[in-house]
C-alpha cells in the first residue's frame, strides 16, 4: 500500500516536471514606486512624477507563457492607474488598468498590485499611467521574448533597443488638462518631443539631451520603437539607413523594407536596423504626422532628434 503510493506520488512527480513548462510559467515581478521627481529638460527643473525615480520609467522584459506580478505604490500627490497597453489579458481583464473602466484610481499613499500573463503575444508592447494626462509622465516599455527554447522568426539580433518616443511639457500636464477642460480648448502643445525621454539638440538646453545609439559596423539590431505621445501619430527615420519591419504590436509580420517608419499612437514597431554604414555618426529623427490643416488644428510641429553612432568597442 505504502509503496504504491510513493510509486504514485512519484509518477505524479515525473508528470508535473516533464509539463513544467505548461503549468508552472516563470514570474517576472517588479515594483512601481510612483512618486514625484524633478527633472531638468529645456533649460528649467519641472516636478514631474515618475516610476522608481527615472523617465521614461523600467522597461520590463519578460518571455511569452510567463507571468507578470507589478506591485504599484502610489507615493504621488494624484490619482493614478497602470494601463498594460496591448495585453490581450485573457481572464485578468481586472488587471488591465484602465481608471474606472477596470479599476478605480490608486489613491495617493496606496498600493494595488496587477498579476497577469503573456500570452501568444511576442514583440513590442508598453505600459502607462491611465489617468487623464498622466501618461504623459509614466510610461515604459514592455519587451516580450519568446520562451525558452524558441527563437524569433529572423536572425537573432545582435542588441534589441527600446525606442520610447514621447512629449515634454515645460509645464504640470495635471495642469495642462485641467486648464484646456476648464474652458473647453484643445490643451495646450507639448514643448518638445522626446527619445527615450530625452529632446536632443534642436531644442535649448538640450545638446546633452541627447539619445545615442552606439552600433558595430556590420551588426544586426532590433529597434523596440513605440509611440508613447499623448496626441501624435510620428514618423521616425535615421539618416541613410533603412529597416526592415518585423512585428507590431507584439505580433510579427511579413517583413518589409523601409526607410522611413509611421509609428501611430500607442503604437508600437519592431525594426531591424544593419550597421552597414560608413564609420560616422548619423541624426535619427522622430516628428509628427500631420495632415490637417494647422491653423485649425495645431499640431506640435517639432522634431526630436538622437544620434546613431559607429564605434569599435569591446564587448
Ligand atoms: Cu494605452
């Protein structure tokens, strides 16, 4: 009898180990400390608040099949949630994120914690505030990896890269919603756009501001680029080079060859980039897509810049 059963429990064992993969997915856990900081952009110190102190806030990486467990503290002055752009969030819609469609607001001093898991889903997606214009402060990204023992549809690159394109406010954008629903206008257009959080040199102050992406001459990178802005549709292209597109929105494509790529809001695209240049530093550029007429419908006409850089370095 005794025997039997650890022969059982045994069997039970060796079953549960060789489907590990099917029923006990890995968890990738974080924690948001939402709380203000202040962040110097465009000649002037702006009290912004941001996830564990850095903007745009963690990129988070996980594999497909795995679980995702973020636990949010709100040590901000405001109202806020944490939207997981894209997720298909099958059976854990409640943790999707979305103020008062999913949830109420994180109030200032709480915590509330999301659990969810990837799954089907490979590629580029990204994470933000959901509360009025707070995403304009709070946002990251979301790499998804295939799991272990699978690889992607294209040569492995030889670096992935999050391009994270956003706006700056010189300004509260709290206040700046605020001020446009009080009187009924379109809020007011952001001061700069933004890679990776930063302006580059086309704005003041910014020369240091400045993105830079350190390539090998000859190497295969993924570029993660997303479309974190509050109201644009962007354009993003790199002097002399071209792409080629393999996912969006965390889903792969056919891929196609361009030079020039339209990421729309909250969009996301997976491009491949070769370092097959000559040995030089080259401008890439993120500006909006604009087809109405602007003295009806402004837009924030201006152009954020980085700067794409050949060097021999070790590894
Ligand atoms: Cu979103």
């Amino acid at each position: 009898m005794r025997t039997s059963s650890l022969l059982s429990l045994s069997w039970a064992l060796a079953l549960l180990a060789s489907s590990s993969s099917l029923v006990s997915a890995d968890v990738v856990e974080h924690t948001f400390e939402v709380a203000n900081v202040t962040v110097t952009r465009l000649c002037r110190d702006n009290v912004i608040a941001a996830v564990n102190g850095i903007f745009p806030g963690p990129t988070i990486y996980v594999r497909e099949g795995e679980t995702i467990i973020v636990h949010v503290i709100n040590n901000s002055p405001y109202n806020l949630t944490i939207h997981w752009h894209g997720v298909f969030q099958l059976s854990s819609q409640w943790a999707d994120g979305p103020e008062y469609v999913t949830q109420c607001p994180v109030l200032p001093g709480k915590k509330y914690t999301h659990k969810f898991n990837i799954t089907a889903q490979e590629g580029t997606l990204w994470w933000h505030a959901h509360t009025a214009f707070f995403h304009g402060w709070v946002y990251g990204a979301l790499v998804i990896r295939p799991r272990l023992g699978h690889s992607y549809p294209f040569p492995k690159p030889y670096k992935e890269v999050p391009i994270v394109l956003g706006e700056w406010w010189n300004a509260n954008i709290i206040e700046v919603l605020e001020e446009a629903t009080k009187f009924g206008n379109p809020p007011r257009l952001s001061d700069a756009h933004t890679i990776n959080g930063l302006p580059g040199p086309l704005y003041n102050c910014s020369q240091n501001q400045t993105f830079r992406l350190r390539v090998r001459h000859g190497k295969p990178y993924m570029l993660r680029i997303i479309n974190a802005a509050l109201n644009e549709h962007l354009f993003f292209k790199i002097a002399r080079h071209t792409f080629t597109v393999a996912a969006v929105d965390a889903s792969y494509t056919n891929p196609y060859d361009t030079d020039v790529i339209v990421v729309a809001l909250g969009q996301t695209v997976d491009a491949l980039l070769t370092a097959n240049q000559a040995m030089d530093s080259y401008f890439m550029a993120a500006t909006p897509y604009q087809t109405v007429n602007t003295s009806v419908v402004p837009v924030a006409d201006t152009t954020t810049t980085g700067v794409v850089v050949y060097q021999d370095f070790p590894d």
